[in-house]
C-alpha cells in the first residue's frame, strides 16, 4: 500500500540539508565578523534565512534561487563576509529542473550585485585586482553548480526515456503474446467444444422428439458445452480487449451497475474521495473487479440486493461489492476464473483482495490498490 514515505523521507532530507547549509553559515558569519562595530542582526537573519530556504527548492526551485540571492546580497550588505553556498544549492536546484536561462540570469545579477554590497558596507577596499579575483572564483563555483544540476538532469532525463523505451517494448511483447494466445486457443479449441456443444444439442433434441428421457449426463455435457463456450468467447475478447475496444475504467463503473439493475437486481454505486487521477493499470482494474464480482452475483447467486463501494483515498484506491445472496459466487457452479482472476490483477499493481462470505450473509469482494506504486 502506499502510506507516503518517501515523500516524507525527501522532505526530511530537504530539511536537514537546508539546517546545515544555514548552521554552517551562521558559524562562518559568526567566526568572521563584522565590519560594523556591533554585530548586525538582520545580517544573521539573513543567513539563517537563505539555508533554510533551500528546504522548498525542490517544489520552487525559482523563488528559493531569488530568496537564497537576495539574502547573500543582503547579508554582504550587513558586513558579513560569507559566501553564498545557498545560492550555490539554489542554482544547482533550479538547473536541474530545467529554468537554465533564469538561473543564469540570477546569477549574473548576483555576481554584480556582490562586488557592490561588499564595498559598500567597507568589507573590501583593497582594490580591483582582489574585487576581479573574488568574482572570478565566485563565477567559477556557479559554473560548476549549474554544470553538475545539468548533468544530473540530463542523466534522469535519458534514464526515463530509458525506462519509456522498455515499457513500450515490454507493452508490445505482452500484446503480441496475448494475441498469439488468442488466436491458439481460437484455432485449437473454439472448434472442439462446437462441435461438443451442437453434438450434444442434436442429441438431446432427437430423445426428446422420439419421446425418450433425456440422460442428466447427457444434459449435464449439453449445459458444460454452452457454458464453456461461453467461457472461451469471454475470455477471447479480453485477450483482444486492449486492441478491439475502447479502454473501459472507473468513469463506466455507473454503466456496470446501470446493466445490473436492468437485469432485476437492487444495486447502487457509491464513489466517496477526491476525483484525482489514478494510473491507466488501476482504473482499467477497477472496472474488472467490479465486473467480474456483478457477473458473479447474477450468474451464480440468489441476490436480491448487490452494492458498490468506490473510495478514493491519495495513496490507495478502495472497491468494495456486497450481495445479500444464499449463494457465495462460483459456489453454485464448477469454479471459474473470475476471483483467480482479479487476485492476479490486484496483485499485478501490488495491492490486496479479500473475497469470501461476509459475516451477515451473502458475499463481499474488496479490494486495495495503490495510486502511487502502480506501473
């Protein structure tokens, strides 16, 4: 299930780099001193202020380069002679999420504005030669920040492409599998139980016009033969499913229960949470399981009543379907598929399902899918 955790690991990190960054600042800016006879306050803010702003680089990479710039401009101004390392995370942050050309021109503001501030509050006087020295290597380690944020963002850049490339290539395998599958069982077995089926019919058609009882063996392979072909055409059609039809997901899950109760069965739909997008996998696995549990209750119990449940939570997904049968699906019949089935979807997206006799009678089906996990 997802519960959040890396998100809030990342944060914790952001955190406890941006209070080093500005704990290391504070003791440079303390052990340094000032200018000014009196120690500056607002300059100490400043430097604070510029570390911990890198907590938020990741999600505002932009303001945090503007904050960390004006706070090393304005601790220069206050006379205190520390670099500016926040700025330096900040460019990193800011190149690596693509803004290349703010970031050059926030560092270039900030190169002429350091020079200023510095002479300003009288930190340095001693000449041009140190002032083109200091904005060289000040120049230099911006350089080298941007240089490493692009080479990161470069590296995840190909390393998603990367990643594209083999899930297209895995899609593709698993459809031409699936369609080589189809296409066997079609050839191999679609004729077999025809001709069980029309055989069988035949047989049990020419007893009954010559007034002889039927053999319940006889009637049991007639009924076996509809049964499978059933079986055998359903489950075709879900092999072709991906390439013969629209994909189906949680927004047709109203139209399963629409079917439903046009067959006599009482059920209803309720969707709870916020209407954020899950992942293709999820919703197309949405729509299955609740399919498959609404197909098991009219073909293999006596319900009267049938719910759905949908609940959408930010890291999981929760379906849920009741039936007040007498009957638990696929009891009344020779098992299927269909509850295998929807365990191997559910465990395909790394998730939980729970089917089996509901404590008040008849049958329940839940599931837990994962929003934040699934391929």
């Amino acid at each position: 299930m997802g519960t959040g955790r890396p998100g809030a690991r990342a944060a914790a990190i952001d955190w406890a780099i941006a209070g080093c960054v500005a704990a290391a600042l504070l003791v440079t800016g303390l052990s340094g001193g000032s200018s000014t006879a009196a120690p500056d306050l607002l300059g100490y803010a400043l430097l604070a202020a510029g570390g911990l702003a890198l907590a938020a680089r990741r999600h505002a990479p932009v303001p945090v380069l503007a904050v960390t710039g004006v706070c090393a401009v304005g601790y220069q101004a206050a006379g205190l002679d520390v670099p500016a390392v926040a700025f330096l995370f900040a460019v990193y942050a800011a190149v690596r999420a693509g803004h290349r050309i703010v970031t050059a021109a926030a560092s270039v503001l900030l190169l002429a504005a350091l020079p200023a501030a510095a002479m300003a509050s009288g930190l340095h006087d001693t000449g041009e030669a140190f002032a083109r020295a200091r904005g060289a290597l000040e120049l230099a380690w911006l350089v080298a920040a941007g240089a490493a944020g692009e080479a990161l963002r470069q590296a995840e850049r190909r390393a998603a492409e990367a990643e594209r490339t083999r899930e297209e290539t895995a899609r593709r395998r698993a459809d031409e599998e699936r369609l080589r599958i189809a296409r066997e069982l079609h050839d191999s077995l679609t004729h077999q139980i025809s001709i069980i089926k029309v055989r069988s019919e035949v047989a049990v058609h020419v007893a009954r016009r010559r007034g002889e009882p039927v053999p319940d063996a006889l009637l049991a392979i007639q009924e076996a033969g509809r049964e499978a072909s059933r079986e055998l055409r359903a489950t075709l059609e879900a092999l072709r499913d991906d390439d013969t039809a629209p994909p189906r997901g949680l927004d047709h899950v109203p139209e399963l229960v629409e079917q439903a109760r046009a067959t006599g069965l009482d059920a209803t739909l309720t969707i709870d949470g916020h209407g954020h997008d899950v992942p293709a996998a999820v919703d197309r696995t949405v729509y299955r399981i609740v399919q498959e549990s609404l197909t098991n209750i009219l073909r293999h119990s006596d319900a009267a009543t049938a719910t759905v449940r949908i609940d959408r939570r930010p890291e999981s997904l929760l379906i849920r379907v009741d039936d007040d049968g007498k009957t638990a699906p696929e009891t009344a019949a020779p098992p299927g598929h269909g509850l295998l089935g929807m365990r191997e979807r559910v465990a395909a997206l790394g998730g939980r399902l729970r089917a089996g006799p509901s404590g008040e009678g008849g049958f329940t089906v839940q599931a837990e899918l994962p929003v934040d996990r699934a391929p």
